[in-house]
C-alpha cells in the first residue's frame, strides 16, 4: 500500500504541473487575430496587393510553395512576409517547415511557443519573428526582436485580440519565460526534498523488534562480515566512511565477425550509517556500458545506463555469445552471462542491519539537507 501511494503522489506532482501548463497554453487567447476582410480578399485575388501591408515603402507578390497566397512589404525597419494558406490545417502544417527554413543559421538562437517562432542569426543584424495567426502566416525580420514584433503588429493584417487576458501573456508570449523556468526550477527544488521523504518511507524497513541496537562500529564491523559468507557482492569501505555493496554482474570482452564488443555490468547499494538516530541509509546505483567496434563498417557504437535512486524490485538475464580468445586460442562460446536479482544483493544487507536493531531506509539522496 505504501509504494502504491508513493508512486500515485510521483505521478501527480508531476502530471498536475504538466496539465496545468498544457491547459494554460490551450486555453490563453491568442494575442492577435487575422483581419478577416483582408485575408479573405487575398484568397479570392491571389495576384491583387490592393490594401495589403499598406504603409510599406515597396510591396511585390510571393508565392510560396503550399500557400494560396503571399506578399513581402519592405519598410524603413526592416521586411514583413506575408502567406495565407487555404485553411488553418494548412497553415498550421507549413508554419512549421516555413519556420524550420527561415531560421537556417540560428542554431540555438531561437525560441518556439504556441504559433510563434522567433529567432537570431550570429553575426548579422537579423532577428526574425514567425507568427500562425488563423489561416495566415506572418514573418518579420529586422535588427531587433523588438522591431521584427512591432512590424507585425502594425503590418495592417492582424489587430490586438479583445479576448486576450493575462493567460495569454503568460503562455502565449515569451515575455514571462525566464519566470516559467524559474518558477519550474523552484519547484522542482521544492519537490526533491519531497520525494526523497514519500520513497523512503514507502521503502524502509524497521529494526526487527526486541532487539538492542548496536553501536556503528559494530553495525558496520558486520556489515564487512558479509565478506565471509558466500554472497555473489562484495562489501566494501570508501572514504568517508560510506560502505558499498558491489556486485559486477559482467566485466567481458569478446570478439565478434569483425567487430570488438565488450560490456560492464554494475549493482551498487551505498550505504551510510547515523550513531545518532541508528538508521542506515541505503542508495541504490546501477551503470551500464556496452560498446561494439566494427571493422567491416568502421563504426562504432556505445550505449548504456546509469541510475541512482530506490529500487522496489529488479530482476534480470542476459546471455551473449562470440568468439572469444582463451588460453591463446580461439572458440565461439558464451562471452558473458548473468543474472541479477536486486533482492539477492538487499537481503543479506538488509538482514545485517534490521538484526542489529537499526532501521533500513532506501533513499534517492545521501544527503540529510535533500530529506536523505
């Protein structure tokens, strides 16, 4: 029951703040609206520039591919390009390679949000801005971000929307973004702390009852006993006085047709002992490498994981076979095998401790000051 709350409590913190960003960015009203009189005269007169971008110094056609209509404006400030597309489907559909296209060469000088696209191009005076506003795309480009914006909103197709609010601002607009991230990052700092107490609660094991706890040199004096018994890990003691269930499930390197494969496997559970309240708190560590060298391809692929948190259970199998270099000659056989059971490598460690009157509780953080 406690790890079904647990994990209801994750997935709430983080679909509620999810959802609420998804609803706000459908909800908000959009900042502008298209001049219906004007955009339904383009599409009947795709070749008339008659009452299009009006206060512009020169105005000429532009046809784009998947638009029914288009015109560039050239002002004093900078240029305004206007598509109109059959309808918002289409728009919606070639404002995304349109956007894609136009900001060539800013890498990651741009930002995207809901039907608007701005950008920057290194070394020039271009900053550009790409706005979907119903069947009609509009893109200026200028020295400034400011400019490329005022451009468009006095290109003469689009006026303020009377339904806009503060929703809109927020989710429709890049003015508030670094308070979004900031906002987001404060919550996450939050939740943390959160998440570390609600795991290890659902995952600690209490002290087996009637039993006098030991002392922490004693605990740990038989936590390195483990040693002796026939258990496929080995406990060790680091810097720190952090202790260290290893257990290297695969460490092998084997020769394919062509290729050179090698993969490592590792399970660690750190341990950390407190005198004080005789808890010992365990992270739970898992890395990964797998990398294959082709000859025939002159390639060369690397893949893997790590992961440090608490694991509730984890069971796995791998077996691999190759031709393998032994004693000087060469077979094909079995390269690697192993098997891993998570309870396997807590249960002797987990016994040690809840026997000697301590308390066991995973957590995803060592740290007391993150609620470890």
């Amino acid at each position: 029951m406690k790890v079904f709350v647990a994990f209801t409590y994750f997935f709430l913190s983080v679909l509620i703040p999810v959802g609420l960003g998804f609803l706000g960015v459908v909800l908000a009203p959009d900042k502008l609206v298209a001049d219906r009189q004007m955009i339904q005269s383009l599409k009947k007169d795709s070749d008339g520039l008659e009452g299009v971008l009006t206060d512009a110094v020169s105005r000429e056609r532009l046809s784009y591919p998947g638009a029914l209509a288009g015109a560039i404006g050239r002002y004093e400030r900078g240029v305004v390009r206007l598509l109109v597309c059959r309808d918002k489907e289409q728009a919606k559909a070639l404002f995304k390679s349109y956007s894609q296209k136009a900001a060539e060469g800013a890498g990651a000088h741009q930002t995207s949000g809901p039907n608007y696209h701005s950008y920057t191009i290194p070394g020039t005076r271009i900053a550009g801005r790409i706005e979907l506003i119903d069947e009609a795309i509009l893109h200026a480009e200028a020295s400034a971000a400011e400019t490329a914006e005022e451009l468009i909103r006095h290109s003469g197709i689009v006026r303020p929307n009377p339904k806009a609010n503060w929703m809109t601002e927020v989710f429709r607009t890049p003015k508030h973004f670094l308070l979004v991230t900031l906002s987001v990052l404060v919550y996450a700092a939050v939740q943390l702390p959160i998440w570390n107490r609600v795991g290890s609660w659902a995952a600690k094991i209490g002290p087996r009852p009637g039993i006098i706890a030991v002392s922490e040199a004693e605990l740990r004096r038989r936590l390195l006993s483990i040693n002796d018994s026939d258990v496929p890990f080995q406990v060790i003691e680091k810097k720190g006085g952090t202790l260290e269930a290893v257990w290297r499930l695969a460490d092998a390197k084997w020769a394919g047709l062509a290729s050179l494969n090698k993969v490592r496997e590792l399970r660690v559970i750190q341990l950390r002992l407190h005198e004080g309240s005789k808890i010992c708190r365990a992270l739970d560590i898992g890395k990964s490498v797998k990398a294959t060298a082709d000859g025939l391809e002159l390639g060369f692929s690397l893949s893997g994981f790590f992961f440090r948190g608490i694991i509730f259970t984890q069971w796995e199998y791998e077996v691999q076979y190759g031709i393998t270099f032994s004693d000087g000659t060469v077979r094909f056989g079995k390269a690697y095998e192993y098997r891993f059971d998570h309870d396997e490598l807590q249960k002797p460690i987990v016994e040690t401790i809840i026997g000697s009157g301590w308390e066991y509780r995973p957590v995803l953080f060592l740290s007391r000051i993150l609620g470890g």
